[in-house]
C-alpha cells in the first residue's frame, strides 16, 4: 500500500512540475515581453499592479518556502507574475476604461476578426478579450489620425 502511494505521489509531482514549468516558459515567452507594451501604453496601472502582484508573489513565496531556497521566490516569480500582472492590468482597463472606449475598441478587433475569421467579441461580455489593450491604443490613433493634405 505504501509503495503504490509514493508512486502515485511521484506522478503527481511530476505532472505538477511540468504543469510549473509549461506556466512558466509561456508567462516567460509571452507575458514578460509583453509588459513592455502594456508598460507603454498604461503605465501607472502596470507599474502598481506589478508591484502590488510582485511584492504578494515574492513575501508569500519566501513564507511558504523559507529561506532555505533563495532560487524558489525568484521562479515563482518569473514564471508567475508577469502573467498576473498581464491578466490584472487587462481586466483593471477593462472596468475602468468608459463604454465608449470599450465600444471602439470592439469596433476594432470585430475589423480585426472578420478578417483573420477568429471568433467575434461582444460588448456585454465579462471579461476583456486577449487584445484588448491594444485595440484601445489602435482607436485612440484612429481618432487623432489626420490625412496629409492633398
């Protein structure tokens, strides 16, 4: 009973481990590049809510592991809290950018999907598409864009 209990225990942690570490490659390839762009276009939100997320992730970390592995904090956070920093920051614009702002940006990534044939968002949804943020930027643009004159 013993034996079949720590080989199930050892498949779950290594199912656990390469769940952490799948996590962290994607939050590392896609969302720590991606905070630059945010960081460009909301920067007061990203810079609290990364700071808020990251001093969260790093105390609850170094509570939870000690200070017996200095590395652990420091992966969890990398692999972790760009990630979260992306998803808050989308979700903060989204509840506090005006139904104007939203339905423009809508304008946009429905332009945007007819013509890579992606699924439509819809105004009433809940939660922010993936591009959201930078739907807003593209529609800010379009409104201060001026022709050259002819």
């Amino acid at each position: 009973m013993a034996y079949s209990l720590g080989a199930v225990l050892s498949i779950l942690l290594f199912i656990g481990s390469i769940a952490a570490l799948l996590v962290s490659v994607g939050s590392f390839t896609r969302d720590l590049w991606a905070l630059p762009l945010l960081y460009e276009l909301r920067r007061r939100e990203v810079f609290w809510i990364g700071i808020v997320v990251g001093s969260v992730i790093f105390s609850g970390t170094l509570w939870t592991f000690g200070l017996r592995h200095p590395t652990v904090p420091l992966f969890v956070l990398l692999a972790v809290g760009p990630w979260i920093t992306v998803k808050l920051t989308r979700l903060f614009a989204w509840y506090t950018d005006a139904s104007e702002t939203r339905a423009a940006a809508l304008e946009v990534r429905v332009a945007e999907a007819l013509r890579l044939d992606e699924t439509l968002p819809t105004i009433g949804q809940r939660w922010p598409w993936a591009s959201y943020l930078c739907d807003v930027e593209r529609a800010r643009r379009r409104t201060r864009y001026e022709p050259p004159p002819i």
